[in-house]
C-alpha cells in the first residue's frame, strides 16, 4: 500500500524545492562577491585621484603651473570607477535579494549582507541621478 500519510505532500512539490535551494545558494554567492565591487571602485578612486595629483604638482614644478584641463579629464576618469563599482553593487544586491527571495531560509550571513547591501546601493542611486541632473545642467 503506497503512502498512506495525509501529511506527506506529493512527492512533485518537493523536487522544485530541492532545485532551487543551490540555484539560490549561488545567486547569494554571486550577490555577495559582487557587493565588493564599490570597495575595489573606491580603491581605483583614491589611486587614480593621487595619480592625477601627483600629475598636476609634477607639471607645475617644470612648468610653474598646473593645467587645470587636465586635471579635470583625469578626474573624470577616475569617477568613472567609482560609478562602475556603485553599479556592480547595485546588481549585485538585486542579485542578493533575488536569492533571498526566492529561498526564505537563507543562512544568516545572506540576510546580513542583503540588509547591509541596501546602503552602498542607494548610494548608488543617488550618485547615479546626481550625474543625470549635473548632466541635463550641463547642457542646458
């Protein structure tokens, strides 16, 4: 006689929750490598900034001035890191929180992570519409 148990569910709701517990697992993975993306943009930050710097005093010492050109170009290029790593850290707590999401019973380091994800990320959001209203400043 099969099983005659009412409590048991039917074995076909118990293979899609045994599927996407490691697809879950690995989008947290995911997520949570790429929460590291603002730190390494920050990183290029600070280091492309004592580049451009060191630059501008290396020129003005030859020449006695700085130009201020390029001190610009080279600022804008290093904001560049800093926006990319605040997006690959906006992606990847959508990714986190897809992952959290999906499977409710995450491990605690996952939940800890998503949560504090959310700051970088609205950082982010913010550092991206401040460059869309300098932008539409800029050419009005």
């Amino acid at each position: 006689m099969p099983d005659a148990n009412p409590y048991t569910p039917p074995q076909s709701s118990l293979e899609g929750a045994a599927t996407d517990r490691p697809r879950a697992t690995k989008l947290a993975k995911a997520g949570a490598w790429l929460q590291l993306l603002p730190v390494v943009g920050t990183i290029g930050t600070v280091l492309g900034m004592l580049n451009a710097f060191s630059a501008l005093t290396a020129k003005a010492m030859t020449e006695g001035a700085g130009d201020p050109a390029e001190l610009s170009a080279a600022i804008g290029e290093v904001l560049i890191s800093t926006a990319l790593g605040f997006f690959g850290g906006m992606i990847g707590c959508v990714i986190l929180g897809v992952a959290v999401f999906v499977q409710r019973n995450q491990p605690r380091w996952v939940r800890v992570i998503f949560w504090l994800s959310i700051l970088p990320a609205l950082n982010g959001v913010f550092m991206f519409v401040m460059m869309i209203l300098s932008a539409l400043r800029g050419a009005s």
